[in-house]
DNA sequence: GAGTGGTCTAGACCACCCT
DNA sequence: GGGTGGTCTAGACCACTCA
C-alpha cells in the first residue's frame, strides 16, 4: 500500500485507530503531501489504503475538519485548506501547544517564572477533588513561538503519589511531555472560554501592551476519569488562531 | 416503550436520527426530569427505548457531553452535569442563540439598530463567494435574555434567489427562523474566535461598560456547501458560559 | 463477574455532485 | 450513472467500574 512517502503502523497500547490516523493524515497535510486547495483522496481509497473501515477513515477526517485543516464536501470530496502563515488550532482537540506549535513551523519554547509546592486554594482543591491540606504543585510559565510569547499559564498539578524528582521535570518544558514521563497522560478537559483585558497576566520582557487575552480555563482529566491539572491558559488575542467548526 | 414523559417520534425528512435523540435527550435534561448529577440510563437501554443502534445514542450522548449536559464515565455510566444559573452554550454545536437563551429558561429578545441592502466589500465578497456588485442584506442586531443584553451581532446575509418581502422577515425576530422560513437553513459555520475590546461594538442603553467581548467571527454554510451568511457575534463577556469538552 | 462505555468492522442505503 | 460523502445498523471485542 502506498500512503504518501510515509510509514503507517498502527500500534496498539497506544492511541485509538482514528486517532493514529488523523495524526498521520495531519503530518501529510501539514508537510504539503497535498498543496493547498488540493482533493484529497476519497474515504473509499483511504480506507483501503490504511486498511481499516470506512468509518474508521471519517472519525479521523472530521476531527481534522474541525481543526480546519480540511473542508468536506458532500458529493464531491475533502479538499486541504489555505490558511495564512499564522498559527492555526482546533479547540476541540486536546493538544500540547508546544506540539502544535511545532507542527506549524515554529520553534516552541518556554519560560518559568514561578514553581512550587504549596497547598490549594479552595476552588483548585474542588477542581482536582483533593482536600485542603494536600500539597499540589503551581507553576507560572510563558509559551513561545519563535521566542515570541503566545501565551501565558497559570496551573495546578494534583500531586498525590508524585516524588520530588519528578516534579522537576516540569521545570524543562512542555507539561504534557512532563506527565506523559510518569504514565499521567490527560485525555479530557473541560474548558470555560472568556475573553479577558488585565495588566495582571502577561510578564517578562515581551510582556503584551495590549493586554488583552483569549482566556480557557480548564480542568485537565485522566483516563480514570480523575482531575488531573487545573488552571488557565491566557492566550495572547491576535498571536494564535482559533478554529471552531461548528454543526447542527 | 417509555421514553420519559415525552414523545418521540423520529421524523425522516428532517434531522438526522441521532440529532433528533441528542435534542429530546436534551429537553429531558434541561427539564429535569432526571436530577442534576443523576446517572441517566445505559447505551444499551436508550438504545431499546429509541430504537435505535447503539452508536446512534452514543453520537447523541457525546453530543450533550459536548456541551457540558452530561458527563461520561467509562465502565459506570453517564451522568447529569451540576452548572448555574447561567446560560451553558456548547461551541461546537450550531444553534439558534435565542433558542439555547430560550431553552435555559430566560426569554429571549433581539433589537434592530440597523438593516439595509448594500454592496458588499471586499472580505464581504469573497467570504460570500459573490461578485462586488452584487446586493447583500447587512444588519446589526443586539440580541437579550430577559432584557438584558448577551450579545451584539453583525452580519450580512447573501441575498441572491432573495425577494424584498422574505427580506422583511430579518426584522421580527431570530435569523436562524428567517432564514429557515425560505429553506436555507445553515448546516455549518468556520468561526475564528477573539478575545475584543472596544467601545465601538455595543450601542443601546444596556451597552456594556467593560467593552470586553468574545468575538465569533463566523460563515455559514448551507448544505450544498455555499456560504449563507458571515459576520460577527460579540458576546459581552461574563454573561454567557461557553463551554468547549476537548479530547486527544 | 455482570454491567457499562470505547472502539472497530462490514455492509447497507441514501443524498449529492459532476460530466 | 458513477463516484463521493452522510448516516445507520448489528454485531463484535476490549477496558473499565463496582459490588
């Protein structure tokens, strides 16, 4: 089977079929194996060439339509995007920013300013369902593209059988890539959006003048259901671009 | 079969079969008639109660989880969500904004600033897919729960097939039941969101005084896939709870 | 271990597009 | 009319929860 120039070996233990598929479709289309505006093949031929059912094929295609990385066409067929040089990101998929960062051309980083252990507040104990004299740890941290910050974070690790050792591998990077380290992969959250204008947020030298925020506020969830992270992500308004598809 | 107090008789010609369950299990929700926080019965009972294949209820159920309605628990079941007193909106779901204000209990109402057929410019034009001398219908609309002020929207509307007198219609009241009264009901919208602030969106007596909005700047989308209407909502921040359920 | 959700399959039928 | 997407079905197997 051909599949672009790419390897396709699904790997069980892992992520879902589909998903293994979106992730593979989404590197052909984001390395331009399709240019922009181009057809892509049909759900028939796809099926057939990554070897799994048709519906399989779909749930993959729509979660990268809602991305806005393709628009479906009834009748005729899915076709590739044009979308500018900026960031492009579907809220609906839970993703770390530095991935997705990346996966657009730029180089993600990020910058510490504050971590530590220290106890809850009551609304972060409610969220991660913990009580009040349960240490969690807190960080702040900016997110950049390019050494431009994008956005700024405040949240709260629930900590419960989690050594000192490995709470400083927060210090290093992505968190996503940090929980993943000790088998704490969120799967879920559930975010609040508002939009948000406070000098309080942004900090460091490339602190935003606007101060102006695309704000989620969202508790991170594990496989057991069980909250896992909690606080909020303040985007820099112009720097990130938002995609929602939305249906009847 | 006992489907709560409620009727349900699936109507070919309209909605697809799991909207049309997603929207009576939403009324059975929102009317209470299970309890906040209760489990509601399994995929495999809704599936006999309806009628209906299993993954049919499933894409229902994952609809109102969604939407922050419900939420699902692997291996114990799906269980009503606790939210306030506030207005819960689902972004990924296309709706009628005067029917979610509708369904949470508040009554809704729009005001008219201004209507009138003009020439598009050109980010009009090329969103609508129509030429630059072509009339389209431009409005801006203040739409309220309970009187008070959610959102300021404007929009324009391709009016090509459009007589004066269905144009007349814009006026009274939801546009999604305008356009709907001449059969083009959107099936899909793209919407970038922003965070805004300015003094220049609100007008009216109950213009907000923070300025703050989460801004939808959207298209709508037909089924035949051409684009219907574009525009903005500005929903002033605070009084709309946007809720978006993000998974890997 | 029984019950429940999570995923996938193979096949079917329909609606729509295009030529 | 042939190709394509949109939806639904019936059944299967697995992973997880809870008593």
């Amino acid at each position: 089977m051909s599949i672009g120039k790419r390897e396709f070996k699904p790997d069980k233990n892992k992520a879902s079929l589909s998903n293994q598929i979106r992730d593979h479709m989404r590197a052909r289309i984001l390395n331009q194996e399709w240019q922009p505006g181009e057809k892509i093949p049909s759900e028939f031929v796809l099926a057939n060439d990554y070897q799994v059912a048709r519906v399989t094929i779909r749930t993959a295609l729509r979660m990268l339509e809602s991305q806005g990385l393709i628009d479906i066409r009834h009748g005729s067929g899915a076709y590739t995007t044009n979308f500018g040089k900026g960031i492009r990101a579907g809220l609906q998929e839970l993703r770390s920013i530095s991935e997705t960062i990346r996966e657009m051309g730029f180089t993600p980083g990020v910058v510490i300013r504050a971590s530590e252990l220290r106890l809850p507040n009551k609304a972060e104990a409610e969220e991660l369902r913990i009580s009040l004299d349960e240490n969690i740890f807190y960080m702040e941290r900016a997110i950049t593209a390019d050494g431009k910050v994008v956005a700024f974070s405040y949240d709260t690790v629930r900590i419960t059988d989690l050594s000192q050792n490995v709470i400083n591998k927060f210090s290093t990077g992505s968190v996503f890539k940090a929980l993943e380290a000790f088998g704490k992969h969120p799967v879920r959250a559930m975010s609040e959006i508002h939009a948000i204008k406070s000098e309080l947020i942004g900090w460091g030298p490339s602190k935003p003048k606007s101060g102006l925020y695309l704000q989620l506020k969202q508790t991170h969830f594990l496989r057991d259901g069980f909250p896992i992270m909690t606080g909020s992500t303040y985007f820099v308004e112009g720097r990130f671009q938002f995609i929602i598809h939305r249906t009847i």
